[in-house]
C-alpha cells in the first residue's frame, strides 16, 4: 500500500507518500481501506520526532480515519466486509489501509458523508471523555474552552452547548470567535487582545468557570486557576505553552477545586473502547439529528499532507484539516 513515512523527524518536507507494508488484522481487529483522515496536534510533534507511537501502534502518523471494512479478523462480530466506518487509531491513518481493534471503530452518522466522518473520531472521543467522563460538566455550568476554532473546540463548543452549558471560548481574533459564535459559543474572548481570567469572571458575575477545558499548559495555569470557580474542574489535553509551571495550591485549596490530566493516544484499548462506546452512545445522535456536526475547514490529497502540516501549524484553520486518499 501507499503510506505517509517519516524517514527522518523534521519539517513538513519529513513527510514523504511511499511504499509500505501492508497492515494485517489480528485477533479482535478489522482492516479499513481508508477514505481519509484528519491532521492532529499529535501529528505534527510525531513528524518532529517528540511524540513516538505507543509500543506496537502504526509507525505511520494519523489518529483517526473514515473508510470501509475490507477485512474481518479473527475473534469480530458485528461487523462486516463493506461497511462504513470510522475510527479511533494509536496510528496509521495517513495510510491507504489501516488495521483497527473493533472497539475502536464507529458506524458513519446518518447524513454524514464517508471523508467528512474522518473529522468525528479524535475529537468526539477527547471531547466526551474530557469534559463528561472527566469533569461530569453538568447543564448550567460554565466552561471555557481553550482554543475555541480548532477541531478540539469546535466539537467541545457544540457538546457542551448541547449538554446545557454556558460556553466561553478563547480564540484568536474576530473572525474564528465568529466562527465559535455560530457553533453556541456565548462568551467571545480574543486570547490575542484580552485577559481571559479576567473576562470569565466578569461574564460570570465573579462566580468563573466550573469547568475549564485546556490546550496550551504551563503557560495558561495560573490564569486557568484564577479564572476557576468554587468546586471547579481543570482539565489540560495539551501543552502548546509549555510543561512547567508553578501552581498556588492556596488557591486551588481555596476554591476547592481539581486539576486533571489526561492523553487519550496511550490509553489501553479496554479504555479506548469504553470511550467509543460511550461516544457511539451519546454524541451519534447528536450528530445524526445535525445538532453537532465535523467543522472541516479544507480537504486535501493524503499525499500533500506536508501541505496540511503546514496549513495546521500557521493556526489559519478553523475545524479540521483532512486528507483524502
């Protein structure tokens, strides 16, 4: 099969559409001849040689994929040859096929399109796991989303608004924080021109965020617990602004509040599957009755993903940036 490779770590230009081995479905797994895929955060730090697949994954980047069962292996039921799927990977999506454990996969939602469906599984499944197995945001409460334009936050804004909550965003400049509007955002916070500890608490009437979903780290930690209300819940998914920071426990004390952090790529497959399931469970009909919907922002040809690397990492997208086989 056709594959992105990564010969060496380093730009963009380190991914490279070759020759490679095809995959083989193993006990409990499926293979999925691949439609597209999607380009996360995770990706780009893999091509850049700071983030290695877990032990046995793909050596082959992407996340998450769309396409159909080409073959069921030994130990699957419920699934069949044909059928249109998504996935949740360790690896390899940025592939012509890709090997899937069957707990890991989704049916395509209803009106959603094959390629487009790509844009769903990473997403929904930090989402859900974050915000309602993590945090448990309940209707009513406050949530501030961090990075409100990116394929993370698009999906947490449309959750969480489904969910009942009051959502802030932060983003960078007018026009993605229209973007959030348009998706339920309510409280609109230009990260580039405004203090977002600052603007929660005055949205809130001082009361701040019972729930705050993160991107960045170290950088943002201090106002992340600032901008925390009491019995308030921090979860971090990302480190775009570091790893270090130091953290007033006084503070934290006092509002008797958490702190969480979670990856989603590492997990064992029994904790990936209880996700999915719940994903399947409770965001598939969200999408299917069109109250949450993929935000793709482009789609290009799988062997121009050094073009999408690029694309993901000047910040000029909104939603997902998916590649197409």
């Amino acid at each position: 099969m056709h594959a992105i490779t990564i010969e060496q770590p380093g730009g963009p230009e380190a991914l490279v559409w070759d020759w490679a081995p095809d995959p083989v479905a193993g006990e409990g797994e499926v293979l999925v001849d691949v439609a597209a895929s999607a380009v996360n955060r995770a990706d780009l730090l893999q091509r850049q040689g700071f983030y290695d697949p877990p032990p046995g994954a793909s050596p082959h980047p992407g996340l998450e994929c769309s396409g159909r069962i080409a073959t069921v292996g030994p130990g699957v039921s419920g699934w069949a040859v044909g059928d249109e799927v998504c996935a949740l990977l360790s690896g390899g999506g940025y592939a012509e096929r890709v090997a899937v454990p069957a707990g890991q996969l989704l049916p395509v939602p209803a009106g959603t399109a094959l390629a487009t469906a790509a844009a769903l599984p990473e997403a929904a499944c930090t989402v859900w796991s974050n915000l309602f197995m993590v945090a448990h945001l309940r209707p009513g409460e406050t949530v501030l989303v961090h990075g409100g334009a990116s394929g993370i936050g698009t999906m947490a804004v449309q959750l969480a608004k489904a969910a009942g909550a009051t959502v802030a965003v932060t983003a960078g400049g007018p026009e993605k924080l229209a973007r959030c509007k348009e998706l339920g955002a309510d409280i609109l916070i230009d990260y580039r021109t405004q203090d977002f500890a600052a603007e929660v608490k005055a949205a809130t009437g001082g009361a701040g965020a019972d729930v705050i979903l993160d991107i960045i780290g170290a950088k943002y930690l201090a106002r992340n617990v600032d901008a925390l209300a009491v019995n308030g819940r921090l979860v971090v998914i990302g480190l775009q602004g570091g790893v270090k920071a130091e953290l007033n426990l006084g503070a934290l004390l006092a509002k008797r509040a958490a702190v969480a952090g979670t990856t989603l790529r590492a997990r064992p497959r029994e904790e990936k599957a209880a996700i999915v399931a719940a994903v399947r469970e409770h965001v598939w009909p969200l999408v299917a009755a069109g109250r949450v919907r993929p935000v793709v922002h482009t789609v290009l040809p799988m062997r121009e993903a050094a073009e999408a690397h690029r694309l993901v990492e000047s910040g000029a997208h909104v939603g997902k940036v998916l590649l197409a086989v």
